[in-house]
C-alpha cells in the first residue's frame, strides 16, 4: 500500500482531502505543523482520525518559523501572516519527512484562487516548485484545474475521483462534508493567529523591540501586556489559571498580592527599580484592594515553588 503525508490544519479541506485520498486505498498520516501561532490539535482532530482512518500527528516548527517571521521573503498579507512562506516551510518540512515515514506525495486541502495570497494557480505551482517538490503535491479539492501529479501518472491515484473545486465558495466542501457525515464543520483555516489584528498589535511589539522568541510568542497568549520601557515589559494574570501558568512556566520577577488575592505579574526583560514601581503600581490597580502590599518574588525555575504555596518567610514586602 502506498503512502501519503497530509497537511492538516484542523480545518474543513484538509479533512476533506484526506478522506478523499484515503478512498484511493492509500495510507495517509495527517501532519500538524506547530507554528506557535496555530493550535495544537484537538480531542476532535483525533475522533476524526479514527472516524475515517488516518494517522495523525504534530510537528514542531516553532524555532524555523520565528526565524521565517522576522525577514519572509514573500512578504505578508494583511496582518503578519507569511503565508506562501510558511507553505514553502511546511512543504519542505514534508518533504524531509517523506523517507523517514515512508511516504511517496504530499497532499493538502487547498483550494485554488480561496485565498489571494497563497493560493492562485501560478502561486501554487511556485511553492511547489521552491519546496522541491513539483508534481508530488496532491491538492484533492482542485485536481482536475491543476497539472496532473505524478501519483496520476503513476496510476497510484485516478484523477477522476478528484474535483474542480474553484474560489471562495464553500458550498461544494459542505456537500461533501454532508455526504461523508461530517455534522460538526471545523474552521476553514485551523485559526491562526497572525489573522487576529489585535494579536499581531502585540506581535508587532515584540518585532519592532527585537525581541521575538518561542517563549515570548507563547507569552502573548497570556494575560495583559504593557510595555513599560524599550526593554520591559509587565504581563498581568487576568485568573487564577493564568496566575498559575505564568509563575510555573516562566522566569522573574514576579510581583503579586500578599494575600493573593489578585493578579500575578510578571515582569519581562531589563527591569529598573523605576519599572518596578510600576509593575507594583499595575498589581495594586488590578487587585481592587485597600491592602497596598505586595510581593517582589526574583527567583528562577529551579527555585521558584507554586506560589500559592510560598510562607511569609520568603517573601519581600512592598508597599507603595
């Protein structure tokens, strides 16, 4: 039996394309790319796995994708989304993958002219083309209006059992979606994060700052961000459960409310005593408490206990 790697995105068309290829009696093992702006996959993901009969799995890409984010060469769409770079990036990814899972093509669920950016005709043949591996992208949705594939001429796959899907018409996925007994339709795209203004807003912070980085995209995730200075910034905890990630899972300085009963700061990069004062300033605000006092907490990792947990005797008073 013959082999394919997917691209999965969590989205309609790429589940389409998979159960489409799975029809050819191919074995397919769906990838999902772990940009850092993308969600891991789903308990859902993995009940369509099993449903239609497919592999799945995730791949981390994070530390290539910053570097690709900081200088794409195709540029970016409307907000800070590279998308014919991060394709060009996760084909490649793909294609290095191919031996080592024993797979012979690639599919995706793209469909031609959906998305001006990336996805017109000549732009797909492009990407291919710079990831080194034209005619070895299977695009199920769109077969029939693209250059036959070498799994066609191989007679691995029968172009007639593809579609001509075209533009940003669902309506054709939908039915499908029906015919297959898919009821609970997934995002078009998977959400990514660098569609949402209001993130990149944030994003673009770190990138005019230098100071994009794996830890500090996941930090946007979390919380109130304020920049306090060129080189420091203050991350608040909106709940309990951001408190909690951001003093387990992170360095200081913490500050936070003696009897905490508030927010969990933390404080990012250079930190003056100045920029101090307004992290304590910040904790006080979003505490909505008379107790003015609060906690400076500098230690690492390996030091750092849950701080719902720390006695009075490791604690530093401040009051402002």
């Amino acid at each position: 039996m013959h082999r394919a790697l997917a691209l999965y995105s969590g989205g309609l068309d790429s589940l389409l394309s998979i159960i489409l290829i799975k029809e050819q009696n191919i074995d397919v093992i769906g990838i999902k790319f772990l940009t850092g702006f993308v969600y891991p996959l789903k308990e859902e993901d993995f009940n369509y796995a099993k449903t239609f009969g497919f592999k799945i799995m995730e791949y981390d890409l994070r530390e290539k994708f910053i570097s690709l984010l900081k200088k794409p060469n195709h540029g970016f769409g409307k907000n800070l989304n590279p998308c014919i770079d991060c394709k060009i990036l996760m084909l490649q990814e793909s294609k290095r993958l191919l031996d080592e899972l024993k797979a012979s093509f690639v599919v995706t669920g793209e469909v031609v002219s959906q998305r001006p950016m990336s996805q017109k005709k000549p732009l797909l043949l492009h990407i291919d083309k710079k990831a080194s591996l034209t005619g070895f992208v299977v695009r199920p949705l769109s077969a029939k209006i693209l250059p036959v594939t070498k799994p066609e001429e191989q007679g691995i796959l029968s172009r007639e059992l593809f579609f001509d899907f075209w533009g940003r018409t669902r309506k054709p996925q939908l039915m499908l979606a029906q015919k297959y007994g898919i009821k609970k339709i997934p995002q078009p795209s998977g959400g990514c994060l660098l569609t949402d203004p209001l993130f990149c807003k944030k994003l673009k912070d770190l990138i005019v700052h230098e100071q994009l980085s794996v830890e500090n995209v996941e930090l946007l995730k979390i919380g109130k961000h304020f920049r306090i200075s060129e080189t420091c910034k203050a991350i608040v905890g909106r709940d309990e459960q951001e408190n909690e990630v951001l003093f387990n899972n992170f360095e200081g300085p913490f500050i936070y409310p003696l009897d905490l009963k508030g927010p969990v700061i933390l404080m990012r990069g250079e930190c003056s005593k100045d920029e101090i004062d307004i992290g304590a300033s910040l904790c006080v605000y979003y505490s909505k408490k008379d107790n003015n006092t609060v906690v400076i907490k500098n230690k690492d990792r390996e030091e750092r206990k849950n701080y719902n947990a720390i006695s009075n005797e490791e604690i530093v008073k401040y009051r402002i």
